[in-house]
C-alpha cells in the first residue's frame, strides 16, 4: 500500500469521528454563500457524521462540488460533496467514495435539501441513456470499426489511421464505403451538436472521401437515412472550414433535397445550420 494510500485510509476513517465532535454545520451551494440549512442540534450532527464513511477512490473530480459542509470546532472546516457520491476535503489527497451516498442523501432531504438528489437521480438516468446510445452505436458500426469503439469513446471521436485502413480493407469500393458511413453518420441520437463523441468518427473518414465519391453515394435518390447523413455532414462546421469549395460545388437539386429535409426537423439547431451551410454564401456554417 503506497503512502498517499494509507494517507486516505487515515483520513476516511478518522472524518466521521471529527464530523461528531463539531459544534455546528451549515450547508450551501459551492457558489453561492446563501446557507441552506444550519444546525448545532448534537444527534442532528451525529446523524451526518454517521452518513459521511469513506472509502478510498482514485480520481480527483475537476468540477467544484454539489454541496458544501462547512464546520466549526473541527478541522476540516469545510466539506465537498460531489454528485451525491463522493467527498473532498483540503488534506483528503482527491475524492473519496462514499460507503452509503442513500444516507448523506436522505439527512439532506429531511432538511429540505433535495437538489442533491434530484441532480445524482438526472446524472444517473443520463449514464444510463449513455450506456443504451453506446451499445446501440457500436452494435452498428461496420465489423472493422467495431473493435476499436472504446477508444473512439475516450479519444473524443477523432480518426486514427488504423481505423481508415480497417475500413478501406473491408469496403475497399470508396462509393459503397461512403454509403455505408453516411448512414452511419444519419443514424445519431438526432442532435448535429452536443452528440456523443463517437458519432464523430465517420464525418472524420467521409473528410476523406472527394466529392465525387460522396454525390455517388448519395445518388439521385436517398432515403431518409442517407438525407440525414449527407445534411449533416455538408452542414458540418468541419466541412465548410476544410471543404468550403466542394460545399460551394454541391449541385442545386442536392442542396435543396438536404436543406428540405433539415427544415422538416423539429430541431431548430439542426434547421439553423443546415441554412447556414445550404442556403447561405459559401463557405459559411455555424460552428
């Protein structure tokens, strides 16, 4: 065990006994020095104290907290909870995990304090959407993709040279591999902005592709799919920065199928960049 280690052990198990021996507790947002909730009340405090065991987490949490604790009559004197889970203190050496989050929450919603919850429940029902939208994408890229996904995930999207050569040796026809990525690319979670990292990756490979490959696999007449792909990725800041002379060389009944086809979507996001890249001068495109 290295000594940062046995650093936190020390803390964790010391924290609950300190917590006890404080004369008051007050609770705020990290931001905001409104207090929520004060209290000198001893089983009140008792009760926290109980709630706050630790065990060791590596990772330090970038953000600055969900909930401040601040004491008097104990070092520390303040206390970060993050996302309901977890704690972090000046000498704590990064955060460390709680052993019951369920019982911090509850001591804060008897006193009225239900945001915490309210926000762990949000971040819970997100990674749970997360995790859904990852296995579906993954279940859908072509056999050659496949295997590289979770790295695709934690390198943001952008495309590695060894992704381009599995794909070129499985779809060695650019044209049947632009169609096989444009639908793959029209087949996101909808969004054109704040989608997940991965969707990236095919509009990083169909850069590749002139434009030639790309109208030939968009054809005279393209499902919803491929509408969607070929919007998107026309549409595309990264497009009108590096390509803003093939946007401008898009032929007329093409750019107005894909500007109808984005103008029929609820999303005003998607319909605002699509006239920007479609419908306005070339070259230009919201980023």
């Amino acid at each position: 065990m290295g000594i940062l280690d046995r650093f936190r052990r020390r803390e964790q198990g010391a924290l609950p006994d300190r917590v006890a021996a404080a004369r008051r507790v007050r609770c705020r947002r990290p931001r905001d020095r409104e207090i929520l909730h004060e209290s000198t009340d001893r089983r009140e405090i008792a009760a926290l104290a109980a709630a706050l065991r630790t065990e060791p987490m590596h990772g330090y949490c970038m953000c600055m907290g969900t909930l401040v604790f601040e004491f008097e009559g104990i070092q520390p004197e303040s206390i970060t909870l993050h996302h309901g889970v977890s704690l972090r203190w000046e000498e704590s050496g990064g955060n460390l995990a709680l052993l019951d989050p369920d019982a911090v929450m509850d001591w804060l919603s008897a006193r009225g304090i239900d945001f915490v919850r309210s926000e762990y429940e949000e971040d819970r029902r997100r990674g749970s959407e997360t995790t859904r939208e990852a296995e579906w994408w993954r279940a859908s890229l072509p056999a050659s993709l496949a295997p590289f996904f979770d790295e695709m995930w934690q390198t943001g999207g952008m495309s590695k040279p060894e992704w381009t050569a599995a794909v070129e040796a499985e779809l060695p026809d650019p044209v049947e591999r632009a169609r096989v990525l444009l639908d793959l690319f029209g087949s996101g979670v909808g969004r054109w902005s704040g989608h997940p990292s991965w969707e990236q990756v095919p509009e990083e490979l169909l850069m590749d592709l002139p434009l030639a490959v790309l109208l030939a696999a968009i054809g005279d007449a393209p499902d919803e799919r491929r509408r969607e792909g070929a919007a998107r990725l026309f549409s595309s800041w990264s497009f009108g920065r590096r390509r803003a002379a093939d946007r401008a060389a898009i032929p007329e009944g093409l750019r107005r199928r894909l500007l109808a086809h984005a103008e029929a979507s609820s999303d005003e996001d998607k319909r605002r960049r699509a006239r920007a890249a479609l419908a306005g001068a070339p070259g230009s495109a919201i980023r």
